[in-house]
C-alpha cells in the first residue's frame, strides 16, 4: 500500500498543505520582479514552498531557476554552481547549453563534462585565472533574459554558504552590487536561520534590505488535522481528529515531523489507528534520531546541558535570574549570553524576541527522557 505521506524530501501536490497567503506573496513577488529572502528553522518548508511557487508561475514568458549552494566552499564552487545551474535550466537540450555557455560565458572558458546520459549528468568548469571575469558569471541570467526576451527568477537554496566563504563581506558585497543592477528577480533562503538573519537583518551587511523578508511560520493543526485523517481515509484506514491532533501538539507542528510521525502511526495501523499505535510509533521516532541526538548531546559543555535541563524544563526567558541560575548550576549570569550563542550556532535552539526554544521538537521529547531526573 503506497505510503499516504510525505517527509525528507520537497513536498508537493496532495502533500503540500495550508501556506496560501505564502504561496500567493511569493507568487506576486515573482511575478512582480521583488526579491525576497525566506527565514525559518530547517525542514519548515521553504523548499517545498519554493517549488510550489516554481510550478505556478513558471511559463513561456517567467523562467525560475532553483539551484542548492549545499557543497559551497569557495567563490570557485558559488560561480561554478552558479553558472552550470542557469544555463541547464534556461535551455532544453545539451546542445544549446553548450551553444549558451559559449555565447554567454566566452570570456570565461567553459569547459563541459557529461555523463551517461547528457540531459541529467551535466557540468561546468571554469577558468577562473582573471579574476575580473567573474562578474560576467554573476551577469549571466540578465544576459539570457535580454536574449531570450523572458523575466528569470533565481531561487538559492542554502545561500548562508556564502557566510563560510573566506573574506565573506567582500563576496558578499560583489554579489549585490551586480544583483541590485539587473531585472533579475533572486528568492534567497536556506536552513540555518541564525546565519541568515546575520546576512539579511543587519543594516551593516551588504545584503541588508535586499528584498522582501518572509518569516514562515509553522502550519496551524487546524490545518494537519483533517490531513492527516484525510490521508488515512484514502487508504482505507481511520484516525480520530482528536488522535492527529496529539500528533500535532507532540511535535509541535513541525512539517517534517508531522508527517513522518503520522506515517509511523499508519503503519502501525490496521483500521483505526489507538494509543498503542501512537506511543509505538513515537517511541519509534525517538528511536530512528537517537543516534544523531547522541551526537548533538556528546558535544556539549556541561553548563549548555545545564541551559537545555532549564530549556526542557519549559523555563524560554529570564535566564539570567538569581533563582534559575542557582537552579540549574548556570554560574554567574555573564554566561548565558555566551552559552545562548554556542548554542544557536549548533542549531540546538531558535532564539526569537528572547523568547529561546528548542530548534527541533524531537529533540526536546528525547533530551527529557535521557536528561531530566
């Protein structure tokens, strides 16, 4: 029986839920020539959300470009991506890319490489000795859209790479000063939010002001209720909405997880889905992340597992108290401010208006089970 739902990868068509004032602000601005930036903890759906957009707008005359910078180290890999992405989406044939990449890339010697099957395993490499040529990689979607007479909108997954880069501000500073300039349209988004806030809030950064801000917000169980029941039904089985509900509230509706834990219910399934399916299934979610969860524990200093005892203990705020401090042996209240950050910068916790929670809600059910006394 096929699986009624959908998690660790780009949800769509019956699987993508709810998000239809997202869906139709990016879609304006996409169509409207507005750049726009998505924030939020990972795995909340902005790629599922982009590609849905992708699919609304895209036609003969709007041409979107998705490309994931992932295994971004260097300028070298941001270019190379960069290039190999624009040109294989823009065109429909193997030949025409080559044609495109020589007629638009001259300056910068294009080598290509495919594989076994030439409309999939495709590449660019690049000479990048004149380092002033660059520019003319960053001015590639304009160039296309001037030839072609089409609108281009370029979609980056993980662009806080850019933030590894050696000397960061001043690449960062390049890639604004071409994009400002062109009627390319750009969507930036990726999974670390602290390191996107850093690129995109602060009015010291080169990025600041780039676009339309977009924080997404999770998706309301009054959405994934009747989903999840939906789902059910189609299969043949039932859940009570009361029941997809508790699967909601447990990982507080986080979009991967929800999905994730509903199918575990489901196949613990055989009619009407009980408790002894739910606590099955959530023990083996707990299970399924336990190693990785060891892994974020074992690395901690003894006063940030202290911070998450109070964090799992539902204390988000005042940490610098006399009483919490003493509590949960933080020392002296000048630490807080340095553990808060370790912390962020491992993805453990999302910090919003000083309100701290766990980034990730599985995480938190486990870390009370091993943790708390």
């Amino acid at each position: 029986m096929e699986n009624p739902f959908l998690f660790g990868t780009a949800t769509k068509h019956e699987w993508f839920i709810d998000r239809e004032s997202d869906t139709e602000r990016l879609s304006t601005n996409f169509r409207n020539g507005v750049n726009s930036i998505l924030i939020s903890p990972r795995r909340w759906g902005k790629t599922s959300l982009v590609h849905k957009v992708a699919d609304i707008v895209q036609d003969t005359a709007i041409k979107v470009v998705v490309m994931d910078m992932f295994s971004c180290k260097t300028e070298k890999d941001f270019y190379t991506i960069f290039a190999t992405q624009i040109i294989k989406q823009t065109a429909s044939r193997w030949e025409e890319w080559v044609e495109n990449a020589k007629q638009f890339l001259s300056a910068v010697t294009p080598k290509f490489s495919f594989g076994a099957d030439p409309m999939n395993e495709f590449a660019i490499s690049i000479d990048f000795s004149n380092k002033q040529l660059n520019e003319e990689i960053l001015k590639l979607p304009q160039k296309i859209a001037d030839e072609k007479g089409i609108k281009i909108v370029v979609c980056i997954d993980e662009f806080q790479q850019i933030a590894e880069i050696g000397d960061s501000i001043t690449f960062q500073k390049k890639l604004r000063s071409v994009w400002q300039l062109q009627d390319v349209t750009y969507c930036l988004y990726g999974s670390k939010k602290h390191l996107l806030n850093a690129i995109f809030s602060k009015q010291s950064m080169p990025f600041y002001k780039f676009g339309d801000v977009i924080f997404l917000q999770k998706i309301d169980a009054i959405h994934w209720i009747p989903y999840i029941c939906n789902q059910f039904a189609k299969t043949g089985k039932n859940i009570s909405e009361k029941l997809a509900q508790r699967i909601c509230q447990t990982v507080e509706n986080h979009s991967s997880y929800v999905q994730q834990f509903a199918w575990l219910v489901w196949l613990r399934t055989e009619q009407t889905a009980d408790e002894t399916a739910f606590e099955q299934a959530l023990q083996d979610l707990l299970d399924q992340n336990s190693m990785l969860f060891y892994a974020y524990s074992e690395g901690l200093t003894a006063l940030q597992l202290n911070f998450l005892r109070a964090l799992a203990n539902d204390v988000n705020s005042q940490f610098s108290h006399k009483e919490i401090l003493q509590k949960y042996d933080l020392g002296a209240s000048a630490n807080i401010a340095r553990v808060k950050k370790a912390l962020e910068n491992k993805e453990l916790v999302d910090i919003s208006r000083n309100i701290i929670i766990f980034n990730d809600p599985v995480f938190k059910i486990w870390f009370k089970k091993e943790f708390l006394i």
